[in-house]
C-alpha cells in the first residue's frame, strides 16, 4: 500500500491529484493478471475545525475512482508513418503529405523538392527482433518521380545500429532497375555517392534496404538514444526525409495513392506463427514479431510549373538628391525561407520616371552592393570561383513607354535589359539563375550548373541624375524583373505564380504593361525590385553684389 500527503488546500475531491508509478514484479504478476488500483482509505482536516494530534476525519471513498490494469508481459509492437500515442494502436500508417510542383520554366523536370519522409518505432515493452527494414519509392512504378537522396538512421550506441546498407538504382529511359549495390558512406545516401551516377544522369534510387539490430522498446528511432523516449524537440532527428524530381506533368491527387513511397520492416529470421495466448498488436490485425509492418507515404503532383517573386527585403535604401548624380542599386533574389525553386531572369525593366538618362548600367553575378547574392564556382572548378562574374552583360534597349505609364510618368523613359539571348548553360548558370535547383551539397556537387541557394541570383547597379525640379519622395515602381514563364496553355503545363511568399517575395501585376500586349504574356506576373528616393537638393543660397568706384577691393555693398 502506498501513503500520500497533500497539503494543498482542496475544494473537491477533483483536485486530489498524485502521480503514482506503478511496479508489478513479474513473479506476482505474470502476463494476463487484472491489477485494480482503488483507493483504500481517505482522511480529511477541514480548515476552521482544530484537531488534535494525529487526528483526521474519514472521507467518502466513494467519490474516488478505481484503475485496472491489464499486464501484458513483454512484446514487441514495431509501428511506421503513425504516431506511437495511436489511440487505435495501428501498426501500419499512411501518409498523404506532400504534393509536388514541376520546378519553374527551364527546370521542369529537374527540380529537386522535399518529397517526404519516414519514421518507425516500437511501442512494445521489449526491444524487438533484429529486423530488414526496405524503403521502395514509387512502389507501383508510375514513373512520376525520380529520388535523390534519403537519409537515414545513424548508430546510436547502446541503442541501436544499422548494419548492410545496399541500394538499387532505376532508369526511366529504360525502364531498367539494377541489382542490389553496397553502400558503405555516411549517412544521407545521394546519387553522388553511387560511382559513376550524376545528378544530371537521368537515374534514380529505387529501393534501399538496411538490417538494424533491434527497435529498442518504447522507442521512436532517431538519431539520439531511443528506448523509453517518443517524443523529440527537433523533429529533423526522427524524420528520415528524401529528396526527389516529379518527372511528368500529369496532375495527380495525393489521395488518389497513386505514387506510393513504403518502408517494410520485417523479421530477419522469420519466426513461426504465434500460438494460442501469445500477446498480439492491435490495430489492423497486425503482429509486428511475426509479420511484416508496412508504412506508406503518397506524393500527389500539382501538374504546374511555380514561379515566385523577388524580395522587397534587404532594401539597400537608394537616395540620390535631386540635381546630383548617385548611384542606384537593386537585387534578384529570393529569401533563405523562400522554397527552393530555380527561375531564369527573362528581362529587367528600368524607369526613368521624368525622362532622365541612366547612366553606367551593368549587371553583376556575385556578392556586392551589400546584398547576400551567393558567390558562383567554377562550373569547370568547383573548388575555386568565377574569374569574372560581370560578365556577359544583357542586350540593353530603350523601348516605347506604354500609355499607361505616360499616364503616370508623361516624359517617362524605359530601359529594357534583355537575357534570352543567353541560351548556352553557362552563361544561364552566370547569369540568369535565381534561387536553387537542388537541396544538398551532395546534390550540388554531383550536378553541372546546379545552384542550391535562395541567395543565387544577380545585381544592378546605374548612376542617375534627378533634375532639381523632379517631384520629391519614393519610388517603388521603377524597376522589375521578368522571369521566363511563357506558356501556351494549349500545348503547354500552366504555371503557378505565388504572388506572396514568405519574407516579402512577391510577385505583380505588369500595371505599366512593359511586356507589351503579347497574348503569351497577358497573363504574366513580375517582380519588383528596390524603390529610389528623391531626396530635396541642400538649402541653396543665391546673392547678388555691386562694388563702387571708390571701394577697395575688399568692401562690397550686397
């Protein structure tokens, strides 16, 4: 019997509250046993009422509730893809989390995303058998999505260790799946990793399979300790996540299970069927000692290409006061919590609001300006830098303002900063890349002209001259980006513009139509890049004076 004291001032019996933990020798409690916890005897002190030593009133046991537990004995009770607190102690779950865009215009088909995860534990109360756990990707071979990279469980001594990792790999083009290979690197598994297979290669990983010596007891696997633990702070230490390509553009529900991604966790000594009165799992008829626990995890695709904005962070606070010359600074590219989408930079628009030259204008492909613009490797060398990373520079032309924009800005003048003339990879790479095609260093390594940073992107810099006379204050309308997203919707995937991502990446209507009255681009977003101040000229003062004959030279009459 236990004794418990409160002296807490209590109202009702409701606020009685312990926190017992319970302890059933398995020698007085064998497997099956009903153990009922009642409360035996309650005494009470009222406040207002004196009492002597040790003396306390009885209370009504009645109003207090009994517990029964149930010894189950040891088990184990291996579960994947739902949560170690199911209510309904299924075993086997499903995940429909996560539907994919092609990547934007020019990177349909080779953009990596996040396409999911798995995790896995065991709620028994004994550590499991050791076990073959497979990870098999588009598992009914519809072809859709090609994987990267999987990370996977690290040793954790005393714990739990991962032993005999071997890969397959798959062709698309030829529909061909390799045998099993060995795999003995860290572990994140990428296509880099595999001899011979680049990012650019057009194979992908198919299945990997791996022997773990056991599933500790009341555990969800992470790269920490985990028996007797299930839940983590950082959920990146028990997400096992993967890294993937859509490759076709059909849009797909993710709750049609279509592209189904699975883990397969199964005995690696099968053991023969339970025999009457051996503890069994519940949920979905399972029994993870003696059959196989299935988790599965479905992507859906958007069937549409996304294309995002440019950041209005990171002002670089252009102020150029009227009548004199300053230099004007603006940036492309997206914010650090922007998704990882790579775009090519079509055009930049220039306004001179009230007709005056710019001046000096160039381009600029590395970090500069006070902006956080990524510096680019070599595509030949990706241990050093560009040598010049100003180079090539757009086709510059000055093209009819538009009436709408004469209606804002009469005299206004436009500069167009041309860059489709650039086609080769190279100069698109230099020039003409936004934002990051790939999720890893692995990723980058393994792919020619691949970038992977939100801060990819590029720079421009002008002199400008305001005339004393321009209107003072704040422009934001004066420079956009045009991102290549020409589509015919007959013959072509839609595209998505996200007007509005996180950290101030937007996207806008073309009010001014700088892209002309083309039925490709009616439809077009732009972004836009940094607003100009026009600050008043400093106080300027203007004498006059007149000197008579007789003066010397140093006395004047103003």
């Amino acid at each position: 019997a236990y004794t418990f004291t409160v002296r807490n001032e209590i109202i009702s019996p409701k606020e009685l509250t312990v926190y017992p933990m319970w302890s059933f020798p398995a020698a007085d409690f064998p497997a099956g046993t009903k153990v009922k916890i009642s409360v035996d005897d309650v005494k009470v002190r009222y406040y207002g009422r004196e009492y002597g030593n040790g003396v306390y009133e009885n209370y009504d046991l009645s109003k207090y509730p009994s517990l029964t537990y149930e010894i189950k004995g040891e088990y184990e009770e291996v579960y994947a893809l739902v949560n170690y607190q199911d209510s309904r102690r299924i075993t086997d779950g499903k995940v429909y989390d996560s539907t994919l865009y092609m990547g934007a215009p020019g990177y349909e088909f080779n953009q990596e995303r996040s396409a999911g995860y798995f995790f896995f534990g065991n709620r028994g109360l004994k550590d499991s058998a050791k076990k073959q756990v497979t990870i098999t990707y588009d598992a009914k071979n519809t072809g859709m999505i090609g994987v990267t990279q999987q990370r996977l469980p690290q040793d954790v001594a005393g714990d739990h260790t991962i032993s005999n990792i071997m890969v397959k790999t798959w062709d698309p083009a030829t529909g061909a799946v390799s045998g099993w290979i060995p795999y003995t690197g860290g572990r994140t598994l990428n296509l880099k990793d595999l001899v011979g297979i680049s990012g650019n290669s057009g194979i992908y990983l198919k299945e990997i399979t791996f022997q773990m010596d056991t599933i500790p007891a009341r555990s969800l696997i992470s790269d920490e300790a985990s028996r007797d633990k299930n839940s983590y702070s950082n959920s990146e230490s028990y997400l096992y996540r993967f890294h993937a390509k859509v490759l076709k553009g059909d849009a797909v529900a993710v709750t049609s299970e279509r592209i189904e991604n699975k883990i397969e966790i199964a005995n690696v000594t099968p053991l023969t069927a339970p025999t009457p009165g051996d503890e069994k799992n519940s949920g979905d008829g399972q029994n993870s000692e003696y059959m196989t626990v299935v988790g599965r995890t479905f992507n859906g695709l958007q069937g549409k290409k996304l294309v995002l904005g440019n950041t209005l962070d990171y002002d670089p606070k252009n102020q150029i006061k009227a009548g004199e010359e300053g230099q004007v600074k603006s940036k492309v590219h997206f914010h650090a919590w922007t998704p990882q989408n790579a775009q090519l930079i079509d055009a930049i628009y220039l306004i001179s609001p009230f007709g005056e030259d710019f001046t000096n204008i160039r381009m600029h492909y590395s970090s500069g300006g006070g902006f956080p613009i990524q510096n680019k490797k070599d595509p030949a060398d990706d241990k050093k830098y560009l040598d010049n990373a100003n180079e090539p520079q757009p086709i510059r032309t000055v093209q009819t303002p538009s009436d709408a924009l004469r209606t804002k800005y009469p005299d206004a003048k436009v500069y167009k900063l041309d860059f489709t003339q650039m086609k080769g990879d190279k100069e698109k790479y230099v020039a003409r890349v936004v934002g990051g095609n790939v999720l890893s260093q692995a990723s980058l390594q393994n792919t020619p002209f691949a970038t992977d940073s939100q801060y990819n992107g590029s720079w421009i810099s002008y002199d400008y001259k305001p005339k004393i006379s321009d209107p003072y204050g704040t422009y934001s309308d004066l420079m956009w980006v045009e991102y290549n997203a020409d589509v015919d919707e007959d013959t072509d995937y839609p595209v998505e513009y996200r007007a509005n991502e996180s950290h101030n990446v937007r996207l806008f209507e073309d009010k001014y139509k700088l892209l002309g009255d083309n039925p490709k681009t009616k439809n077009k977003l732009l972004g836009r890049m940094d607003p100009i101040t026009i600050l008043p000229t400093e106080e300027l003062t203007v004498s006059s004076s007149a000197k008579k004959g007789q003066e010397v030279d140093s006395m004047y009459r103003t």
